[in-house]
C-alpha cells in the first residue's frame, strides 16, 4: 500500500506533446467556447491509445453534421455587376429611349389612323354610292312626272290652236288650264343629291332640261296671259265670220283732179257702212278722215263716168280684198297667237306628222325626247 502511494504522478499531457504521435488528438473546442474536450485517457502501463481508424468525412448537408456542430460553407453569391455610367451618358440613354417610344407611338398612330382612314373612307365611300344610286333612281321617277306633264300640256295646246285655226273658234278654257299646268321640276329638285354614280353626260342633260323646262314654264304663261288679252277681240271676230256676216266697208280711195295723173289716196272713212251685193246701199256721198289737214271732209262716191272737174271722188274698197292686202289688227292677233301656241308646243312635243312647210324644221330634240335620254340615264345610274 505503501508502494502505491509514493509512485510518482504522470503528466499525460506532457507526455504526448514529447511523443507527437499521429495518433494524438488536439484540444477539440466546443461550439460557442464552452471549454475543451479532453484527451481520452491512456491505456494502464502508458500506453497511449490507438489512433482512431480513419473515416470518410462527414457530409456537411447530412443531417448529422447539424448535430455536431458542422455548417455547411454555402457557395459564394453571385456578385452583382454594376455598371458606372456618367450623367451625360444616362441623359442620353434615356433621350434614346424617348425617341424610340416617340417613334413607336406615332408609327402605332398612322398605323392605327391609316386604318380608321382607310376603314372610315372605304364606308363613306361605300354610303355614298348607295345615295347617289338612290338620288339618281329618285330623280329618274321626278323627270318622268315632268315628263307626263310636259305631254299633257303639248295636246292642250295642240288642241287649242286646233280649235283657233282650223274650227274658227276661240278656246274659251285654254287660259285657265294653263294656268294649272306648272311643269314642276327646277333647281329645287337637286338639293341634297348626290351625282358620284351619274355620267357626266347625264348630269349636263339634267341641267339643260331643268333650264328647259323653266323656259317652257315662262312661255306658258305668256300665252295664258296672251290668250286673257285677246279672247273678247278674237271672239267677236270669229263669231262675226261664222254668221257669214258681210264685213263693213271701212276704206274708200280718193281721187282728185288735180293730182289723178299722179295718183290716189287712200283713207278711212270717218262712218263705216256694210254693203252687200244684192243691196249695195251705197250712200252717195262719204265722209272720210283728211288724212292731208285735220278733221273729216265730205267727199261725193264715185259713181262712173268722168271725173267732175273741180274737187274730188272716193271710191269704197271691197272689205275682203283689203283685209286679205292689209290684215286687220284681230286678224293679225290670232295670227300671233296661232302662232306663240304652235312654237310652244313643237318644242315640247313635235308633230312627227305635220306637213306644213311654213314652219322651219329645228334640228334639236323636242323636251319629252330629252326627258325619255334623260330618264334612261338616271335609270343606268340607280342600277335599275
């Protein structure tokens, strides 16, 4: 017992560091500095003890490595790079950038406006052929009423001048027909059409007619007011020549003594008087119109025989030979009128039939001719 209490102490640590066995194990400090683990105690007789075998490393992401203490070294971030740019070169970029989207939005804009322009126009366009083939189609159906019209006031003419000319009698109701025979078609009739769809040739034949037909509405009326003027004069006049009532004496020719080598002279007597064959009743003196002074003189007729040697004569005219030479101002007025009516309706309607020959020809188309062109147009241009 004794023995064992006097053996001298052995500084294990000493030992080892003398040794510098392999197989020592440092001083392993613990997680957080906690103090050290020490060496595992040697074996009796001082031997140290075996190295201990060697093993793989541990996986730092295996779950054991957390236990003991081990991390994981994460690989190194991804640096960022950053990019040094002076303000100059900022200002510029974002200038750059400006323009690239100014460019952008105004390409994206005429792009985006050429279509709308070109949906936009392609649909007005489309709209207005379809209204001007409607106006067209519209305006065929006007000129043919016009037309209708311009036909019904051709056979009232023609029926009046008939009845004037050839009946001898004067047409009591043609004034107040014409009066209600407006041919209506004027400048009116083309506001808000549309004339894309119609040939030019169409369009200037339907501003000569409109200019026609105005002309013929103003000649209506100055035969209805012709007509009013004239219808008591005209009457009487015809009524007078129906009764194959004898005309009156009205002119006498006057010769006198002094200047019958040289010639006559011709006046009205101042009293008419009618004188028929079968009763002459002629007066033997007449007073006419001193158509060389002033005043009415007495002048003995003329009965045969020599002339009396001192004054004058006067023989009586026959009524027809000189109303035949010098027309009468009735005559004359249904002449004129005769005439207006006839010019008014040739150029409305001719009369493909007539044979006078006192009447020139007018080579131009008559106005329902041009209306039925006309009409023919305005029908290619609606599609019908």
């Amino acid at each position: 017992m004794a023995d064992e209490t006097k053996k001298p102490k052995i500084d294990l640590r000493t030992r080892l560091q003398k040794m510098g066995a392999a197989g020592v194990i440092p001083p392993v400090t613990l997680p957080g500095g906690t103090g050290a683990i020490p060496p595992p105690p040697s074996l009796p007789g001082g031997v140290p003890p075996p190295p201990f075998p060697s093993t793989p490393p541990l996986d730092p992401d295996h779950p054991l490595a957390l236990a003991a203490g081990v991390r994981s070294v994460p690989p190194p971030a991804h640096k960022a790079q950053i990019i040094e740019m002076d303000e100059h070169t900022v200002a510029a970029a974002r200038s750059s950038v400006r323009n690239q989207m100014l460019v952008v939005m105004v390409v994206a804009c005429a792009v985006f406006t050429g279509v709308g322009w070109t949906a936009g126009g392609a649909s007005e366009k489309s709209a207005s052929a379809v209204k001007s083939r409607q106006d067209a189609g519209a305006l065929a159906e006007e000129v043919k009423k016009a037309r209708d019209s311009l036909v019904a006031l051709a056979d009232k003419l023609d029926a009046g001048r008939n009845s004037l000319v050839k009946d001898k009698k004067f047409p009591q109701d043609l004034s107040k027909e014409l009066g209600g025979m407006t041919i209506d078609f004027d400048g009116t009739k083309l506001a808000g059409r549309r004339f894309s769809g119609m040939s030019k040739e169409a369009t200037q034949m339907l501003l000569d007619f409109i200019s026609s037909v105005n002309g013929v509405n103003d000649r209506r009326k100055f035969v209805q007011a012709l007509l009013a003027r004239l219808q008591k004069p005209i009457t009487d006049q015809l009524q007078a020549a129906a009764k194959n009532a004898p005309l009156p004496v009205q002119w006498v020719v006057v010769f006198e003594k002094e200047t019958v080598a040289s010639g006559a002279f011709l006046t009205p007597l101042a009293t008419p008087f009618i004188a028929t064959t079968s009763t002459p009743n002629l007066p033997p003196k007449l007073t006419v119109v001193n158509i060389r002074g002033s005043g009415n003189v007495e002048v003995p007729r003329y009965a045969g025989g020599n002339f009396p040697d001192k004054g004058a004569a006067a023989v009586p005219v026959i009524p027809a030979t000189f109303d035949a030479a010098c027309p009468s101002e009735t005559r004359g007025q249904i002449a004129q009128l005769g005439q207006q009516i006839l010019s008014l309706k040739a150029e409305i309607q001719k009369d493909r039939n007539d044979a006078r020959t006192d009447i020139v020809e007018d080579t131009k188309a008559d106005l329902v001719e041009r209306a039925d062109k006309l009409i023919a147009e305005l029908q290619k241009a609606s599609g019908t």
